[in-house]
C-alpha cells in the first residue's frame, strides 16, 4: 500500500517555481526523520516520491529542478537507506521558495506522513554553501540486535583484518570490514552498536557485515534475517573544510 501511495504522484499537485521567482527569497532546509514498521520496507525511489506526494499536500512552497523534461523538487538525501533498515534521524535537505514557520511546516507534513514516519527535527542552513549534503557524510552510527549477533561481532573482530568480497555489477572487489569500523560497542549478547565510515569515497553496508558474520559461522542465515537493523545517525562533516 505504501509503494502505491509513493508512486502514485502527481505533478500537478505542487506548484513548480516559475522564473518570476525572487531569488533572493530561497530558503535551504535541512530535516532529519525516523522511519519504523511498514515504511522500513520502502526503496529508496519510494521514499522521494512518498515525501514529495507529503510535502506537496502539507503545502511547502517547493522550489524544483529547471530540467525541461523532467522537473523534481530540489531534494537531496544525505545517504539513501536500504530497505529494511529503521531509521532514528536521517538527514535530507530540500530548498524552498520562501521563508515558512519550520515548527508549523513540519506539524502540518507529520500529518501527511504515514503510521511508523516522523520529521524529527528541521532547521534552515546557509542557500549558499556549495558543498551538497551527500557529499559532506563522513559516518554512520548502526545497531545490531538480534539472537548472537553481540557475541557474533566478538568472535569475528577481534582486531585483525575481516575481508568480504564484494560483487557489484559483475566486479569484484575485495574490503576489509574491520577497517570501516571506526568504533564499536558490543550493548549485550543479542546487540552490538558501531560507528562505521559512509559515504560515496568508502561505506560500510550492513548486509555486508552481517553476511560477513555468516560466512564465517558465526551466525545462522536464519539468525541473519531475524537482525533489526538500525541507523541512529549519519554524521555530517564541517562545511567549513
């Protein structure tokens, strides 16, 4: 149901910026939103069009794309979310044609939002910085919980290189998961939580680390698809560097 609502938007249902557009009125906003239960299942194309089809019935003033065929509001994801994967505070930013009240704003797009969806906090951000938001991931903070996948992650790191082959498009290639984990912290036996490099340049998958776990005996495929993963949190270089 959720793919058919995302899908099913239409155009005409937001305004597109025209040129008479004042410029200098633009306004940059950066959200951050949490996503648990049936939303967790949506692609990643999904959940643009599910928040354009919100956005434009909560009535923000989007300013979109000039691309003459295929016009889209100006809204980037800082790192896109993998189905099945529970989000705490993501962070996206879209550009406005005019200044609104955010705390109004966002009441009125929480309840476009369906069940298990929430803006959690917005804040606007200087138009003209040039750096994007996609570019400016350093990190990612996930957890882990599920029967052993605690105890899993001790068994395997233990401080030596963990190589995973990754095949992509008919290319291998070969990463070692140990050294995309900048920090762990086992919480218990059944969770472990870890801050791991993102991002375009080198990005920790969590199906990698969990397939990695499998490989090596550590956990079951059945105990592998029972995990609940989590992102509490992409963290977000300067833009002062």
């Amino acid at each position: 149901v959720l793919e058919q609502e995302a899908a099913e938007l239409s155009l005409s249902e937001v305004k597109i910026a025209t040129p008479e557009i004042d410029p200098e009125q633009m306004r940059k906003v950066r959200l951050f939103y949490a996503r648990s239960g049936a939303p967790v299942y949506l692609a990643h194309l999904d959940m643009m069009r599910l928040f354009e089809r919100a956005l434009a019935r909560a009535d923000w003033p989007l300013a979109w794309s000039e691309q003459a065929y295929n016009p889209r509001p100006q809204l980037v994801f800082a790192l896109p979310v993998a189905c099945g994967i529970e989000t705490r505070f993501e962070p996206f930013e879209l550009t406005l044609t005019e200044k609104i009240d955010l705390d109004t704003a966002v009441g009125r797009l929480n309840s476009q939002l369906p069940a298990g969806m929430s803006i959690e906090h917005a804040e606007y951000i200087d138009l003209g910085h040039r750096k994007s938001i996609m570019s400016l991931v350093e990190a990612a903070e996930y957890e882990f919980v599920g029967k052993r996948v605690g105890s899993a992650y001790r068994e395997v790191f233990t401080g030596e290189p963990v190589f995973f082959t990754r095949t992509r498009k008919g290319k291998s290639r070969e990463l070692d998961l140990a050294a995309q984990i900048l920090e762990s912290k086992e919480l218990s036996e059944d969770c472990v939580r870890l801050l791991s490099v993102a991002g375009s340049r080198d990005n920790l998958r969590p199906d990698n680390f969990l397939e990695a776990l499998q490989e090596r005996g550590a956990l079951t495929e059945e105990e592998v698809n029972a995990i609940r993963v989590i992102r509490h949190k992409v963290i977000l270089a300067d833009e002062d560097r």
